[in-house]
C-alpha cells in the first residue's frame, strides 16, 4: 500500500525538455512566473495560455497527468476566483445583493485570475514532471554555488536532500514491515477515532526512528570507507553542461519574457 | 609484502570496560583469498573496521601496503587502498541510480569525469551488474544490491577488498552470487578478498582460514587443517562442514578416515575407500 506512493512525480521521458539541463529549467520556471505575472488582458494571457500548452505538448506529459496535479489545489483556485467575482468594482453591474455584486468587470478579472493560477501550476508541475529530483537537486547546489563564499554548506545540503531521497523509499519498505509486524500482534491502525489512531502510530514510530539513527551511522561508516570527505575535490561522473538547446531555451525565454514587457507597457 | 599486517592489535570500544581485541597479530598477503570466522562478538568486525582506519587501535598498529593507518594525512591512501564491503547493502548505497552509487568513490577522490565512467563501467561489468546500470537500488534483489556495494567499492581500484558478513541478509541464491563473485575477483583480477562470515560453507574456497574467538586468533591456517580441528572449533561454538562432520563422527566411532576431505567428491572417496 504505502509502495504505491511515487516521489516527486516524475515522468521519465525523452524530450528536449527532459534533456535540457536542470539549471536552464529552473531558471526557465522563474522568468515563466515573472512573465505570467506580467501578463494584463486577454492578448497576453493568451499567449502565455499558448506557450504553456506548447512546453506541455512537447514535453509529451498527458493532460490527465497534469490535471490530477491541479485537484489538490481546486480549493485555491476556486477561492481566488470568487474573491475576485466578487471584489472587483468598475464594468456594468450585473447583480447586487446585500454586501455582494457582481460586475462585468469582475467576472473577467475572476476568469483571469484563475487562468493565471492554473498556468502557474501547470508551469512549474512541468519542471518537476521532467527532471528527477536527484537532477534538480543538483541544479540547485550548481545555481547556488556562489553563495558558498558567504559560507552557506551548499554541498552539505545538497548531499543531505539526495540522501533523503535515496532512503526514501528504503524507510517506506521499513515502515510496511514494521506496520506488518505491529498488526500481526492485533495493532490496529486504521480505525478508531483520530486520537486513537494517532496513539497506534507510536509504536510505529518508534522503532522507526531508532533504525533510522543506526542507518545514518552505518550509512556514515560506508561513506567515509569509500573516501568521502566533503565537497572538497570531488569531481561528478555526469557533471552538468550547458548544450546547444539550453541557450536556445533561454532565447525562447527571453523572447516571451520580453514579448510579455512589451505586451505589460502597452497593456493589453 | 603484506598488504594488512597488524602488529599485537588492541582494541576498546569507547565507554566500555572489556577489551574487544587483545593483541591479534596477522598479515594478509596480497593476491591471497583470507576468510576469518568467528561467531557474534569475536572481533571480527570490529577488526575490518581497523583495517581502513574506520576505528584506530589502542595499542599496537596496522599497516596497510606500509602505511600506518593512523598518518591522518595518508588515510585516503588507505581507503583506497582497501575497500570496505558491509553486510546491509542498503545501508551503503548512496545513490538513486545504480551506476551514479559505483561512482560515488572515484568521485569523491576527484578522478576525471572520463575516466570515472570508465571506472564504473569496468567494475559493473566485472560484477555482471551492468545492464543494471540505470536500476533504481531498492528495486533489485539482495544479492544484486551487494554486488552494485561490491562494484562500488571495485570503482576504487582497491588492492584488497574487505567483507564483513556480506551474505548475513541474503537468501541462498543472493549469497551465492556474492561468494562467487568474490572468488572471481580474488582468482581472476587479483585483488585480495579478506572474507569475514559465520558460515562455514564460504570458506571453503579460501587459501586460508583465520578463526577468532572472544578478540584473539584461535587458528589460522589453509581451511584443510582447520577443519581438522574439529574439537576445537566445537568448542568455539562454530559447526564444522557436513563433510568433516561425517568423517569426525564416524571416527569417533573407530573408523580411520582422513579429516581433510572437504568436497562432497572427496569426502564420498574417502568412504568408498574405506568401505572396500
């Protein structure tokens, strides 16, 4: 049951988008978001609608996949949207009653609105569908290297997130077995009140958090055997480089980023 | 030379009163395939442990290819030198993709991106892991996970590798793949196997055989002549191979069979010898 739990969601694929570099892809989310947020009326909320679906359709991951990814956050949605029905003023009115109206002007703000949250979505669901956590992870220590000369431990948190990530599934199998193990011995953990569940969940808890602490020492002993210590010299086997399509990318970036200033100036 | 050698080897875990080792002294030749069997709590884990600088003696020193494992400055040459393998293989795994955990290693000595594919490549083949390559760990079998630790330790180049229990968590099929595994490494690429197990059948194939026992050297010697001492290692708490069990009880019971027939051939030789 808890095996079923995928991480990070990633769909491994071919694409030009899988292969871009994860710096260019991290960097590509955030002047997509500034650009969304640049975005006014119906023209440039249109095109970022069009680039969006475009990155989504090359990048091969299906529609479904990226709804699924949308419903945990239709409460959200939904709510902006009716702040926005309801507190825009100006346009022609079209109902009032008692605190609330409703306005042609708010309706299209609300349409808006919404639009621009699911492409936010949608957006950056499509950095973490196509690169593996493992490559982001090493993105991210990349993009955030400089800062290692004000002495933030960057190799040391990126080394702790990937190491998260590699156990994850090995305390997933470790808390089936345990939960097993507690069951087989009339533990009952799914029924009850909320209390009562909470309670059962100690004995599970327990063992598993001792069994971590003796894995993280033994972890510690096979990485020293193997040499490791720090980031100092350490070289990559696959160190990442910047290709040909990543500049490409960002000239699309920077083509959309500027057509969205342009767009913004002139307001529509 | 010996590739290991320790000289009158003290040992004391911190915070405890009882000696863990007392003065073993042992040199591991290069190229040979050395098994040390003891049961829980003899030392022989704590002993692989002092063989790459992991844990420093108290008292008396261990020199791996000459050097002294406590020069802090030389100790990545130690490692290197010897690879360390432990029983949990997913507890020395590091990665989420097979062949980036075998480059873990020669990454962390800084070997050039090139030639660390090469490395990884080489040591997955010699390992039969590599179409595994790209596999995510946890979804492969016991004994294959212990071959990819194997591996990962091979990206080293290691003159000796070092094994403690690597079969404990294995099912038969997963153990035999690792103990063949070994012996190819030993037999075909060179490398000194320093297999450290409970279980008799393994240590078969060795050239020698060091039993320990409550932190000494109990007897050491080619796995024939140990098993030979068929008392002795009864009162150690270890058994003895079902084929010398045979031989020693019917002995005991006024035959006169050679104790030293290990194989299942040679054991059923000695019988139909004796039978005639």
């Amino acid at each position: 049951m808890l095996k079923d739990i995928t991480l990070g969601q990633y769909f491994p694929g071919d694409t030009i988008i899988h292969k871009l570099d994860p710096r260019t892809k991290l960097i590509l989310v955030i002047v997509f978001i500034v650009a969304l947020f640049l975005a006014v009326d119906w023209i440039s909320y249109a095109f970022m609608f069009v680039v969006t679906a475009l990155c989504v359709k090359v990048s091969t991951i299906k529609l479904k996949s990226i709804l699924k990814g949308l419903k945990p956050l239709i409460f959200i949605i939904v709510f902006t949207g009716i702040l926005n029905l309801f507190y825009t003023q100006g346009g022609t009115v079209l109902f009032d009653w008692w605190i609330f109206t409703i306005s042609t002007a708010g309706i299209k703000r609300a349409f808006l609105m919404i639009v621009r949250i699911m492409l936010l979505i949608t957006g950056t669901f499509l950095l973490t569908y196509t690169t593996s956590p493992i490559a982001l992870t090493d993105g991210l220590e990349m993009l955030l290297n400089p800062l290692k000369k004000i002495k933030v431990p960057v190799h040391e948190m990126s080394m702790i997130m990937s190491m998260a990530l590699r156990f994850i599934p090995t305390l997933i199998e470790e808390t089936d077995k345990i939960m097993s193990a507690q069951k087989a011995r009339g533990a009952d953990f799914s029924t009850g009140k909320i209390t009562e569940r909470a309670k059962a969940l100690l004995p599970l808890l327990v063992p598993l958090f001792v069994s971590s602490f003796r894995r993280a020492d033994e972890l510690a002993v096979a990485m020293e055997s193997r040499c490791y210590h720090g980031g100092e010299g350490r070289t990559r086997m696959n160190a990442l480089h910047m290709a040909r399509r990543d500049y490409l990318a960002f000239l699309a970036g920077a083509i959309v980023l500027g057509g969205m200033i342009a767009m913004n100036i002139y307001g529509i | 030379m010996a590739i290991i050698r320790t000289e009158n080897l003290h040992f004391t875990y911190q915070g405890e009163e009882n000696e863990t080792l007392h003065g073993v002294n042992l040199e591991i030749e290069e190229g040979s395939f050395v098994a040390i069997l003891g049961h829980n709590g003899s030392g022989k884990s704590t002993l692989a442990k002092l063989f790459n600088g992991i844990l420093l003696p108290n008292e008396g020193r261990v020199l791996v290819n000459g050097i002294d494992t406590t020069h802090e400055d030389k100790l990545l040459d130690v490692r290197r030198t010897v690879g360390l393998v432990f029983q949990n293989p997913d507890n020395q795994i590091v990665a989420n993709v097979v062949e980036d955990d075998v480059a873990f290693a020669p990454e962390n000595l800084g070997v050039e991106p090139d030639e660390i594919r090469r490395r990884v490549d080489s040591a997955l083949k010699t390992v039969g892991m590599y179409e595994y390559r790209q596999h995510a760990p946890h979804l492969l079998s016991g004994g294959q996970k212990q071959r990819v630790a194997i591996a990962g330790v091979l990206a080293m180049q290691p003159r000796c590798i070092v094994l403690d229990e690597p079969t404990a968590m294995l099912d038969p099929v997963g153990r035999r793949e690792v103990i063949s595994t070994v012996t190819r490494l030993c037999r075909e690429e060179g490398i000194t196997v320093v297999l450290i197990t409970h279980h008799m059948s393994e240590c078969i194939g060795a050239d020698r055989l060091v039993v320990m026992s409550e932190g000494r050297i109990v007897a050491d010697g080619t796995p024939r002549e140990v098993f030979a001492q068929v008392e002795l290692l009864r009162s150690e708490g270890l058994s003895v191979p079902v084929t010398t069990e045979l031989i020693y009880e019917l002995n005991q019971d006024g035959w006169v069979l050679p104790l030293d027939a290990l194989t299942v051939d040679e054991c059923a030789d000695a019988v139909a010898a004796a039978l005639k």
